[in-house]
C-alpha cells in the first residue's frame, strides 16, 4: 500500500499517548507504514520471523529488527546495530525499546531516534522509508563538518591575504593544498587518540608569539617531528609527537609552510577547539575542496554525493551479493573464512574520485561486513579469535583518479581517517587496538586527467581480478563544454560535439571491463538515457558483449546546500553479459527484468532516433510558425491596444501568438498576419511600416543565407505553418515536475509559435492518446531534456510512438474521455494550466479523467493493469520492435 505524508500521520497518531505498550506494537508500527496485512500476520506468528532470539525479538529482512529489553536501552541498541544477524539481514531499521523509551537507528542514514515510545506519533517521519518515501537528507555529523569548513575557509583567506603571490609561485597553490591537509589531519588526531589529547593545538599555542610571526617556523618543525622515527632525534618541546609516515609529512621545498599573521594564529587556534572527531571522511573532504577553489565557496555542500546515493552504486554493485554470500554461510564457518578471503582480495576503483567520497563509503562497508564475518566466526568457534589481530580489508586495494590537486590529498587523508575510525569500531567490537601509525598504507589516488589516462596503469585489471569501477563523473551537457572538454572527448569517441561530458568514462569504463571479471556503477544525469544521446553513446559502449546489470531510474538529486544543484540522475550498473539476475530500481521498488536497455526499461536494445512521419495512425504534428523578425512582428497587449486605439483598421491584421509559455502559464500575445495582397494596405499604418522595417532590417545582417532572402518579405513569418482551422498545441518543453504535458486545443484564429508543436483538424482521440500517462512515460524515456525541462520532439517522440490500429469503438471512448479532460479545465478556467497540472495542486476531478484517459490507453497495450511506467516501456518499446520490424518487411521507407 503507498501512503502519503499526511496518511501515514494520521495512521500512526493512535499509537502515541498510550497508557502501555507490548509486542503488538512493532506490528501495529509496521501496519501503519501501509506494510501488508499477511505480511506482518505471517511475522507475527514467526514465519517471517528471522530474530537470532524470537522470544525477545522480531526481524524481518530489509525492514526491521526489533528487540524487547529490561536492560539498557542504549546499551543493547549499540550491540544490536553490529550484530552479524543485523548485518546478515540488513534491516533499514533497528530498535529496541523497555516499553517507556524507544530507540531506533536508520542503517542506511546512520540517524538515530531516542524518545518516549508515548511519543512516536511525534517522530513518525523517521520511519518514512517503510512507506516508500526516502530521507533526501544526510547523517548527523554533517554540521560539524560544515562549520569546520567555514572556520577553515576564514584561516584560508588571511593565509592568501598574508602571502600575497603564493598562489603565481610553482608550488604555491600545491604548498597550500598540503598544508591545508596537514593541518586537517592534526586537528583529527589530536582528537581521536592518535595524538595526545589537544596536543597540536596547546604546542601551537603555547610554543608561539601571539602576533604569528613565529608560526610559519614552529609548524615546519612540528611537521618534521612528525616525519622523524626516533624521539631522541627530535627537539625536546616536539619529542612527544609521534612518527607518522606514509609521505603525509615528508619535508619538501616545494612544502613550505605560509607566513601567520595574528589573526591566521587565532584562526588556526580557534579551528582547532572544534570537535573533529566527528568529521565524517566521507563527506568532509568535498567542503574543504570548496573552501579552498574559487567559485565553490558559496556552494558549501553542493559538491558532494549523499550516502544513499552513492548506496546505490555500492549495494546492487557487490555489496548486496557480498550480504547474500554471508547470510548463506552463516553457520558454516569454511564459507565465512572464504568469504573473507574474497572481501579482502577485493579492489575498488573511483576514475573522478573527488576527495573520496564513493572510495571511503566502500571501504567502511567491507570492513563493517568483516566485522560481522569474524564476530560470527568466533561465536561458531572460539579458535577464530586468532584473526582479530589486524583487518585484511587494505585501503591499498582502493584506486582512484582526480584531476583537482587538493582533492587528491583530501581523498587520501579521508582514507586513514576512514580507516582510524573503523579502527576504533574493531576495537569496541573485539577489544584489540590497531594502531593507525606509522601510516603503511595509502590510498592509491593518481592526479591527472581520467579520460587522457590510461586506467589500467592506475589499477591494473587482468581478467580474473575482481574490481569494481564506481563513482560519480562530471556531467557537463554539450552545450557548456570548453575546447579542452571537446577535445578530452574526441579522445574517445568520434560523437564528441553532441555527447555529454560523462559519457567519457562509460566509453572508457566499458572498454576497461570487457573481458573481465571487473564491473561498475556510475551516478550519472539521466540525459544520457533519453533522447538522441542514447543512439550516440550506447551501441559504442555495450557493443556485443556488455549488459546493464541493475538500474536505478530517474531520482532528483538532493544534499543539504542551501542551492542544491537542480539536476536528475539515474545509477547505471554495467558488466560483461551473464546469467545473473537483473534489476531495475524505481524509488524504493526493485523489479526483476529480463534485460534493461539503454533507455532504462525491460525491453530489447533499440535506439530512438529521429523519424519524418509517424510510425503509428496518428496525424502529421509540426513545428510552430517561427517569425525570426527581431520581435517585430509580435505585439504585447499594450502594443496591441495602442495600435488598434490609434489605427482600428489595423485590426484585421493582428492575430492571437501562441507558445508552451503562453499556453501553459495562461499569458496573451499577438502577431501581425499579413499576406501579400494585404501588404501595401498594411503598410500604410505607420506603426507596422515601422515594425516591417525593422524585420527587413534584422533579416539583412542574418549570416544565414536563407534568413537574408526573406528580407525582401517582412510581412511573412519565417517559416509559416498556421492552418485555418482548430489546432492542437503540444508544448516543446514542459516542466519535468508535471505527471502530463498540458496539451490542448486552440482556436483558428490563434497562431501558434515555433515554442511549440503544432497539428491541424485533429480529432478529440488524438488528444486523450498523447496526453496519456502512457504516451507520457514513452516522451520522459525517448525525448530527452532541456535543462531540466521536458523536451518533446515531433521527429523523436510524437513520430516514433508505436500505437497499435484503433477501432472506431475505441476512438469514440477515446473521444468522450478526451472531453471530460477538457470539459473539468473548463470548470477550473479561472486556473493557469500551471496550476492545474502542479502535482501538489491539481484538482481531483482532473487528476480522474486523466486517470480515466490512461485506463483505456493502458488497456491497449496490456490486459493487466501496470504498476509502473518501467511496466508501460517494456510494453512500447516491444511494440516499436514490433512495427519496426513490420514495416522493414514491406519495405516501407519513412
């Protein structure tokens, strides 16, 4: 059952402020989420039940474990959120509860709920993903990230104040980004038992002059110390900082520490009084890489992927199979020890790695899933304990490539952070410390350009390795490349002028893990699934042999900056061609397919590309008429009054101007129509000889050949295509927020702009056919985008649709349908067409003649009722093969 906001409220409002609470609850709690009825029976009575201990609690896979508890609440939650069943059946919930307080842990945000079980009607969105509505929102650290950046960011602009010309020096901009990731790393050690309790921040503050004039020298020694073995050989003051390795701070020329000033002293001091051991590696290091480019400051927060996104690259990936495997050797501790094995065999690569993001998250999980493996092990026999002595998950196996040079050093300090901290779990778990230094190991991070680098030097890939390629690659659509960007793509395919700026590293991806056992995930923008970019890149990237294992379709982007980027991705899993299942994602539904095309649907690889005619029955639908006049012949309202007050024999020659604009936000404008018979009549109004003049004039200095020959003809639109009779106006670009395209009829009189697509003497059914949700679900797949706007194409979309023959029965259902869509317009008239088709505003009796146009189209294609719209594609694009090949056979050009 799908539940909205306010519904899942009100069925969770009867569960606070009860007098007292038993097991029933968590039954009661899930029924409320709309959880099915014989679900939560059959979990109730324990067939669904996959608890380790039933009598005091419940679990059932992917949704929840709960236990009952006399003892502490806290306590038990911290144990149970590790535990190897919790891990083995990844719930999304974990609580536990006395009956008076309750506590839950959201696994995949890492949020946390502590609050009197009276209450929970209070809290209820917390649970909102057990009804199909996920949290755009990330975990509870994210603030003190946040505001360490900011303190940074001041400390980096009186650094640049108080060294004028760093930054034109050599080095000068390297020097600041490792001094910078120098300082990050002390303040979390000092933070985090690495160091001694604050002791970077005291020697600094205790060891230099409050005017800063000594702190550039102290802090080159300190930076020495820390790349010194041996206490003795370090100056008495510093013989208490440890040996740190790893390269972090070899001492360099080309390293110099930056000049202080008093205030950079007190900033320094300042940004190391925050609690930095609970930066979060994962998205820290993208802040500070703001911090520190031009551009981004304002930005703080835009730059990185959230958890549940990059999850969605990493579970369906290898992360779920990686669960399956443990969940199957549970009690079989030969199938644990080899799966330990693998886990630890396993590389990671990220080809626009960022500062880290998608490599730390990785590798947090294969070491959590460790931790369950050897927990498990020691509780089938205590011999295993031998194996706590150190982790076999390497941050060695974790490869990365990053054009920026601070994001570099970021994503590899965020890796011993990363490791330090699942350290620090290990050591909660099994009570055995494993020293983060001397730092041995380091991410594999190689600066440089990905596409123009050969991946196979960065993380040599040989046919039985299992390596998975993951990340989130620049986007970049073809409008908004430089030269450099072309040129990047040239180097990898020959469609470089009209692909996006990602399809780079699909290209190169495909190629890097053909013929192995390698595999990937990229976060992308849905513009390379829809439209002409499907044609261009596909064929080039899965050729014969490669697959799209698992899809997550269109999502909108979110993260917490305050002007979060307004962009639409999907995730694309893609491997060599294999008997292993496939899925397709849509919000929190998974679907078993047969094959997943390019397009994201169950159906077989076809590449929409442009057609002059329609496939199907439907009538010819045409571009608009275009003025190309310089805004000559068009009229506003008040240009039209005035023109008609002064001259009203000028009347005649104005007409109503219709585009998607006009028409869907319900404004006016007017164009002069004047034929040539009418010209010298027309032309004797000042006024419009004027504005004839003038289009003359803006068609003459054209550089389009065919633009300056209808200088001559002022009085004539560009291209015309206007019909005197009712037209229908289907709009280019639509809103990608609308469930439909505002589509609709308009008079004879009404010109329709080049904005907009045009049909002439076109029948009722023909409206309700391209206005339905499955005529939409086919625009939102083929179509494409303009921006973030729905483009509909007359040659892509309209001409491509694979409709079946119509009886006349079912085009006169179509046709009353149609009209009652129109009939409740009408009665909403005092309403935009914006309005009525804002989904959080449109009106019940239009959403139900819409839906009482999709139940009769639906009904064309399929006997069973659709679900989804992934359901409606598989059907279209089946079709179109069908028509396709139909029309092949008779040897019907088009």
């Amino acid at each position: 059952m799908k539940l909205n906001l306010k519904a899942v409220g009100e069925r969770v409002a009867p569960l606070g402020g009860l007098e007292s609470y038993d097991r029933e609850f968590i039954f009661d709690l899930l029924l409320a989420y709309g959880k099915p009825q014989g679900n939560v029976t059959r979990l109730r009575m324990g067939s669904l039940n996959v608890a380790a201990d039933p009598s005091t609690e419940v679990a059932q896979k992917n949704v929840v474990y709960f236990r009952e508890t006399e003892g502490d609440p806290l306590a038990e939650i911290e144990e149970l959120r590790t535990a190897p069943a919790v891990v083995r059946y990844s719930p999304r919930f974990v609580i536990v509860t006395d009956y008076a307080e309750l506590l839950a842990v959201d696994t995949k945000t890492g949020e946390n709920l502590i609050v009197p079980i009276r209450e929970i009607d209070k809290h209820f969105t917390f649970f909102l993903p057990w009804a199909g509505m996920e949290k755009a929102q990330y975990v509870a650290e994210a603030h003190a990230d946040v505001k360490a950046a900011e303190r940074m960011g001041k400390l980096f602009d009186e650094l640049l104040a108080a060294n004028p010309g760093l930054l034109e020096l050599p080095y000068g901009r390297h020097a600041l980004n490792v001094f910078f990731t120098r300082l990050l790393f002390c303040f979390f050690a000092e933070d985090t038992e690495i160091f001694e309790q604050n002791q970077f921040t005291s020697a600094v503050g205790s060891h230099t002059q409050a005017d800063g004039s000594d702190v550039a020298e102290f802090l080159t020694d300190v930076f020495t110390a820390l790349d010194t073995k041996e206490a003795g050989d370090k100056p008495t003051h510093l013989a208490g900082f440890p040996y740190v390795n790893g390269r972090l701070f070899t001492v360099k020329a080309e390293h110099a520490v930056p000049v202080f000033t008093r205030r950079a002293r007190e900033l320094l001091i300042e940004s190391g009084t925050l609690i930095w051991r609970e930066i979060n590696p994962d998205i820290f290091g993208s802040m500070f890489q703001a911090i520190v480019t031009p551009g981004k400051r304002s930005d703080l927060g835009q730059h990185y992927t959230s958890v549940p996104n990059i999850l969605k690259t990493i579970e369906p990936l290898f992360l779920d199979g990686l669960r399956n495997e443990f969940d199957a050797g549970f009690d079989s501790a030969k199938k644990l020890t080899s799966l330990l094995e693998r886990i630890s065999a396993i590389k990671v690569f990220d080809p626009a790695c960022g500062s880290g993001n998608f490599l730390i998250i990785a590798y947090k999980e294969l070491r959590r899933l460790e931790h369950a493996i050897l927990e498990r092990l020691s509780e089938l026999d205590l011999k295993h304990q031998v194996l706590y002595s150190e982790s076999r998950i390497s941050i060695e196996n974790f490869f990365g490539i990053e054009i920026d040079d601070f994001a570099v050093e970021v994503a590899i300090l965020s890796l011993w952070i990363a490791k330090h901290q699942m350290n620090a779990e290990f050591k909660d778990k099994f009570g055995v410390s494993i020293p983060l230094i001397p730092l041995k190991q380091a991410g594999k991070i190689t600066p440089g350009n990905a596409i123009t680098l050969d991946w196979a030097t960065v993380c040599p890939n040989n046919a039985g390795l299992e390596i998975y390629l993951l990340g989130n690659p620049p986007y970049l659509g073809s409008r908004n490349q430089s030269v450099e960007h072309k040129r990047d793509l040239a180097t990898v395919t020959s469609n470089y002028k009209s692909l996006d700026y990602v399809s780079a590293w699909l290209v190169k991806g495909a190629d890097y893990i053909r013929n192995t056992a390698a595999e990937l995930a990229f976060v992308t923008t849905n513009s390379i699934t829809q439209g002409e970019q499907v044609g261009l890149l596909w064929p080039l990237v899965l050729g014969n042999d490669l697959e799209l294992g698992y899809a997550y379709t269109s999502f909108r982007w979110s993260n917490h900056a305050k002007n979060a980027a307004g962009v639409t991705c999907v995730v694309i899993g893609l491997r060599n061609k294999m008997l292993r299942p496939k899925y397709i994602f849509t919000d929190t539904i998974r679907m078993d397919v047969q094959r997943i095309n390019a397009y994201l649907a169950d159906a077989p690889d076809i590449w929409i590309g442009r057609r002059s005619t329609p496939l199907s029955e439907l009538p010819k639908l045409g571009f608009g008429s275009m003025p190309n006049d310089g805004g000559n012949l068009i009229l506003t309202d008040q240009e039209r009054d005035q023109l008609i007050k002064t001259h009203p024999e000028s009347e005649r020659f104005v007409r109503g101007f219709s585009g998607a604009d006009e028409f869907i936000k319900g404004k006016t404008r007017w164009c002069l129509v004047i034929s040539n018979d009418e010209l010298e009549e027309a032309a004797a109004i000042p006024s419009i000889s004027a504005r004839l003049e003038r289009v003359r004039a803006h068609r003459s200095k054209s550089t389009e050949k065919s633009t300056r020959a209808k200088a001559s003809a002022p009085n004539q639109f560009y291209f015309w295509a206007h019909q005197a009779t009712e037209s229908l106006i289907v709009p280019a670009t639509s809103s990608e927020r609308r469930e439909y395209v505002p589509i609709g009829y308009l008079d004879s009189s009404t010109v329709i702009s080049n904005s907009a697509n045009a049909a002439y003497g076109v029948q009722p059914w023909v409206f309700a056919v391209i206005t339905s949700r499955m005529h939409m679900a086919w625009m939102r797949a083929v179509g494409g985008k303009l921006k973030t706007d729905y483009r509909y194409s007359n040659t892509i979309v309209y001409n491509n649709f694979p409709m079946p023959p119509l009886s006349d029965v079912l085009k006169a259902k179509l046709t009353v349908a149609a009209f009652r869509v129109l009939d409740v317009r009408e009665y909403h008239c005092e309403q935009t067409l914006a309005d009525l088709y804002d989904p959080d505003l449109m009106p019940a009796d239009l959403r139900a003649a819409h839906a009482a146009v999709d139940a009769i189209v639906d009904a064309i294609y399929s006997k069973r009722e659709y679900e989804t719209d992934e359901q409606r594609l598989s059907d279209l694009f089946t079709s179109y093969e069908a028509m396709t090949a139909n029309e092949a056979s008779k040897g019907k050009m088009k």
